[in-house]
C-alpha cells in the first residue's frame, strides 16, 4: 500500500500550482490516507469567491476514493497514466458506489 499511497500523495500535490487570484494548498491528513488541495482567493479578487476544495482523495481498502475533483484535468486520468487499475479508482464524486 505504501506505493499507492506516495502515487496518490505526488498525483495530489501536482494540483497545489499556481491560480488565478489565489494560492492552492496541498494537505494530507495525519495517518496520510487523505489528501486534498484548496484553492484559497487573494484578499483583492474581484468577485466573492469562497475557500474551496478542489481535490479531495482518500485510500480505503487499497482502493482510492476520489471524492471531489472540479478540476478540468481529472485526477484519475492521471492515476490511470501512472498504472493504477481502473477497478482501484471509485469517483464518489460521479455517484459511483464503494464496494461491499
């Protein structure tokens, strides 16, 4: 699991770039199972814009749970360009359900 889990660490990481008017912040929960990125607006954006997650991935099971993504480059697009089976990425955020 500890493959999986640096590829989903680096893979979530890549988001935390530059924005438009804000900064994006990479962060991973303290047993490192859960990783997110949050785009933060600079004081002087134009219009009122809320702190907002736009990643959020989880491993469960040896399974990655991708709960949010509203990126327009989708990260388990780039988890299936690093190798990581489709039936291991679940997309809650589309619906799709977490195995039994």
């Amino acid at each position: 699991m500890t493959n999986l889990t640096n590829l989903l660490r680096e893979e979530v990481r890549d988001y935390a770039t530059s924005a438009f008017k804000g900064k994006l912040y990479f962060s991973v929960s303290e047993d490192e199972t859960f990783y997110s990125v949050t785009f933060v607006p600079d004081a002087d954006y134009p219009a009122k814009v809320e702190i907002d997650i736009v990643i959020a991935a989880c491993i469960i099971d040896n399974i990655i749970l991708v709960e949010k993504d509203s990126t327009d480059k989708p990260l388990y697009k780039e988890l299936l360009r690093r190798g990581i089976p489709r039936e291991q990425i679940i997309l809650r955020y589309a619906g799709e359900k977490t195995p039994d």
